[in-house]
C-alpha cells in the first residue's frame, strides 16, 4: 500500500520530504475492495497505513514482502526509491522490483486478483510493458497521498491503476471515474516480456 523503501525516486526528493511513507486516499482502497471483495494482502505497508487498507495480512520493510508468500486478492502500491541511492546514475527502482515480482505471482496462480497503483511515469519504463496486457486505468489527477504527520503531498503528474484478474468488466467499471481505461491492441515488441526471477537478486537490499 505504501512507499517503504531507502531513499525516494528524484520525483519524491522534489517534494521537499524523504519521509518515504505515502499513504494511498481511501477513495481508491475502497474502490479495489469493490473490484476484488477483499484485499487479503498488502505487500508494501505499515501499521499505520492499514488502518486504511484494512488488509487481512500486510507486510513491512522490515519482513521484507519480497521474501514472503503472495496470495489472494492483493492490494500493492509499491515503493518509489531507487534500490541503491547511493550510487550515482543508480536506475533499479523498487517500482519495477514489486511490478515484476506481483506479476509473476500472478501468471503462476499464487495470486487470484491484484490492483496495482504505479506513477503516471512507468508506463514509459520496459519493465511496465507486459502490463499493456490488462486493463490500465490512467488517472490524470494528482493524487494527494497522505504523510505521517497528518499532511498530503503529489507528485505533480497523474497515476496507474492496472487489474491483475478474472473481473476485467468490473475493474472497467468501477475504475472508469478516475480516468480513461486502456489496455494493449498491438503485439508486444521482443525483449519486453517480464523476467519473473529479477527481483531475487534484490531481496537481501531490501532487508
């Protein structure tokens, strides 16, 4: 549900904050609940952030999801930071760590549904392009996530919403007051395909 993660993406910097704590608004929580009927998984949370959730399990930073088993219906809005800040011109993203990683769960049956939230940005990174292959709901709205301390902050550019599941007609409609929906009519282009074993490499960063 929640950005956890080392240091945030130079987006997040901009803000001012390097709190990476960004709790999604209820509007959209509740809106996966009515797509799905439950979120059984919360893979990138807190505490604090559940309270919204209201997810049956959660994991933290500090169990790191990576490393724990996936199932259900799963709610995932993953981390923004770079997996190595500190190192200068450092591109691998936890966004695309966590994508590639629900992904895989998914087309392997561990999964039933999942409702991801990404930046409006992803969309043009390779690793985003297998999701072209399911429904994509691009929300225009800056979303005012809100902080630890009570406050909101954006990004300053709209957001994703991608369906992983069976009830694509109903992702469709409940989703479709947030923004356009879309989904890929072309064939993909070689070398996109998802790579389902990346993120092993990472998870002993992510403890």
């Amino acid at each position: 549900m929640v950005a956890l993660f080392e240091e945030l993406h130079q987006q997040v910097s901009n803000t001012g904050s390097k709190s990476n704590e960004w709790y999604t608004p209820s509007v959209y929580i509740e809106a996966a609940r009515e797509v799905m009927s439950s979120i059984d998984l919360d893979p990138a949370s807190c505490e604090l952030a559940n309270k919204t959730v209201r997810a049956k399990k959660f994991y933290t930073k500090e169990n790191n999801g990576l490393a724990q088993p996936w199932y259900g219906c799963v709610w995932l809005n993953p981390p923004y930071g770079f997996i190595h800040p500190e190192m200068k011109r450092s591109t691998k993203s936890w966004q695309k760590v966590f994508v590639e990683h629900a992904l895989s769960e998914y087309q392997k049956g561990h999964i039933d549904q999942a409702i991801l939230l990404l930046l409006g940005s992803t969309v043009f990174r390779t690793y985003f392009q297998p999701l072209w292959q399911y429904p994509v709901c691009l929300n225009p709205i800056q979303t005012k996530f809100a902080r630890e301390d009570g406050s909101t902050s954006q990004f300053g550019f709209g957001s994703i919403f991608v369906y992983l599941g069976p009830h694509e007609d109903k992702f469709i409609d409940v989703f479709l007051q947030f923004g356009t929906i879309a989904k890929r009519v072309s064939q993909p282009k070689k070398g996109t395909e998802v790579q389902p074993d990346l993120w092993l490499g990472y998870t002993d960063n992510s403890k």
